[in-house]
C-alpha cells in the first residue's frame, strides 16, 4: 500500500510517499527555521503563512507516484499550521476518492523508527519521544496499543534547550547550538558546572526541566554573562546543561524498560538527532546488560516529516471519512 503522507504541525511543510509503512519513495521537507532565528523563535502565524506558501510546490515534488491512501498529521501542533495540511488533504481525499487516515504527530514521531527499516522492532517496546514541544514515555505493547506512562511537567527537553540557548546568546534552535557549543566546551563531558537533574529519583516517569532554565539564569547573572560573552563559559554552561537533561532522559527511560520488562527501546523527535543523547541512551542499555535492543531513526528523520506520519498511518490503518478530519491543536497521547 503507497501512502501519501501530509506533516504540517509546526515550521515544517512536509509530503512523502511509503510503500507499506518502511519503504521510502519520496520525502520532502520544506522548513522556515531561519525565517524563525530572526526572532528567537516560531511566531505562529508566520508558520501559518509560510506553510500556505510551500504546501503545493511540496506536495508536487513529493507525488512521484500513484498512491491509495492519505495520511495527514492532525495535532498536537499550531492551528493555523496544521489547518493547511489537514485542508489540503480533505480535498484530495475528496477529488481523488481515496481513504485518509489521521495521524497523531507524537505517534508519527515513533514511526519514524520504521521508515527506511528491514529489521523488525519487537514488542513490548519503551517509546521515548522528545521534542520541541513534548517529552513522553510511553509504553508500546504492538501496534495501536500504546500506554502513556509519563511527560514533561512544564517544559519539554527541546523547548528547555531552546529557552536556554536564548539565554547563553546561542542561535536559534537552541538544541543543535547547544549541542554545536558542548563539543567545543573545556569540559565537553559537562562537569564544568553543577546543574540539577530534575525529578531523576522520583517514583514515576514524569520530567520537569523548567527548573533548569532558572539554575542557568542565576549562572548568567552571577556572572554578568550577558555582557562579557566568555564563549568557553558560554560553552560550558550549555555542556552542562545537555548532561543535565540527558541524564535525566537516560535514567527514566531505562526505569521504564526495566519495570515492563521490554524487548526494545525506541527513541524518536527532534532531540533524538543529539548524538551524546544517542550514544548515552544505547550505551546505557550496555553498561546495564540488559538484553534490550536500542533503535533510533536516522537524524533526518529525528526531525519533522511526512515519512513518519505515512509509517504511522499504514501501521495504525484507520481511516475516517473525510468529513470528520479536524485539526486538534491540543491533541495527546492519552
Ligand atoms: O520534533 P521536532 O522537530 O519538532 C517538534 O515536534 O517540536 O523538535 C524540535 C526540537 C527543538 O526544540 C530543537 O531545539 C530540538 O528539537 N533539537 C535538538 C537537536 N536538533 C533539534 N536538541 C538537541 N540536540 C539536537 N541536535
Ligand atoms: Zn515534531
């Protein structure tokens, strides 16, 4: 089955076409990333607008075949963006009579974990998904049987970089000029500063980083940051902060996939792509031996596209007639 996948939740404009969920005929990803660095961040009706502007070049570069079905991501996300992806695919549904299945975004991040694969990902598996605007564990029993057991508090891991990359001055998105800043720190490894692990001990699979924000404030202004860039402080800080975050992120998942005993541990999102959070979370799984496979999509991949959304959709085939697809802005794993 060939479905065309539509992904417009937020700053990217995304269209693909998979052949039964794993096989990757076309993805096209269209981003205003660097229109958003002018301001510090996404102002949603420029998303808006320039969502409107990509969609058709997008959709046509992407449609290099026939298709059977559409897929469409229908929240969580920004109302005016996912408005334009959700539209777009109603009247193709309807001029092309084919069936359109809608897809949570935070399900397609998962799904990402299949595009592109031949091996198979066994069940029960530990989904973590970490974004700009989510940070979820879940647990995932087969396909469309998937058990929220914990999120973020306040703050999600990409929105924490992202606020605090602001603060050190770095470029926005903060999480790869974080990242960018860690490998060029004296202590890349994140010892240059104590910066707490927030709720690492407690007894459930929540996080809570917005905590963190504050700590590294008090560090600027301690050190009158702002005006006297150090840029090997500048670095430390955002090394320290990456570990801090990451630790947190390693230790919760792996209570997790310990308490249900599960085969395989799927990482997914936009901060997937950092490749300590990569490496530490595999590599965690060693030093424990634990008999747990570890799997992550490709960093491409890590971020928004179509390519995951038609994975999930094929995967979790429900389609619904085109009348009732509505865009759900607030739209969540429970
Ligand atoms: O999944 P995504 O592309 O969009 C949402 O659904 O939110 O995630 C975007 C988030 C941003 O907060 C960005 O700073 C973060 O992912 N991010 C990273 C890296 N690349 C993107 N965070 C840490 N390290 C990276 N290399
Ligand atoms: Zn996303």
């Amino acid at each position: 089955m060939r479905i065309l996948a539509i992904e417009t939740s937020c700053d990217e404009t995304s269209a693909a076409i998979v052949v039964n969920g794993t096989k990757l005929l076309s993805n096209i990803v269209a981003s205003s990333v660097t229109l958003h660095g002018k301001t510090g961040g996404i102002v949603p009706e420029v998303a808006a607008r320039e969502q409107v502007r990509y969609i058709i070049p997008v959709m046509k570069k992407a449609l290099t075949s026939s298709i059977d079905a559409i897929a469409v991501t229908i929240g969580p996300g920004l109302i005016g963006s996912l408005l334009v992806g959700v539209e777009t695919a109603k009247t193709l549904a309807y001029v092309w009579d084919k069936p359109i299945v809608p897809v949570n975004h935070l399900i397609g991040h998962i799904y990402a974990n299949w595009v592109k694969q031949t091996t198979a990902r066994t069940f029960p598996a530990i989904a973590l998904v970490v974004s700009g605007g989510h940070t979820d564990l879940v647990l995932m029993k087969g396909h469309g049987r998937i058990t929220w057991l914990g999120g973020t508090r306040d703050d999600a891991a990409g929105e924490a970089f992202d606020k605090i990359g602001r603060l050190l001055g770095l470029p926005y998105p903060g999480g790869p000029a974080i990242e960018k800043a860690s490998e060029r720190a004296p202590h890349p490894d994140g010892t240059g500063f104590t910066f707490p692990r927030p709720m690492i001990d407690s007894d459930d699979f929540d996080f809570s980083f917005s905590g963190l924000k504050t700590a590294v404030l008090r560090e600027v202004k301690v050190r009158n940051l702002t005006m006297n860039h150090e840029p090997s402080t500048i670095n430390d800080l955002a090394a320290s902060v990456q570990q801090a975050v990451i630790d947190v992120l390693v230790a919760k998942t792996l209570k997790a996939a310990q308490k249900f005993n599960v085969k395989s541990i799927l990482l997914s999102g936009g901060v997937a792509a950092n490749e300590t959070l990569r490496e530490q979370l595999k590599s965690s799984i060693i030093d424990n031996t634990l008999s747990i496979k570890f799997f992550v999509p490709p960093k491409n991949l890590c971020s928004d596209n179509a390519a995951m959304i038609a994975s999930a959709a094929f995967f979790n085939y429900h389609p619904i007639p085109w009348q009732r697809i509505t865009a759900d802005p607030e739209l969540s794993f429970a």
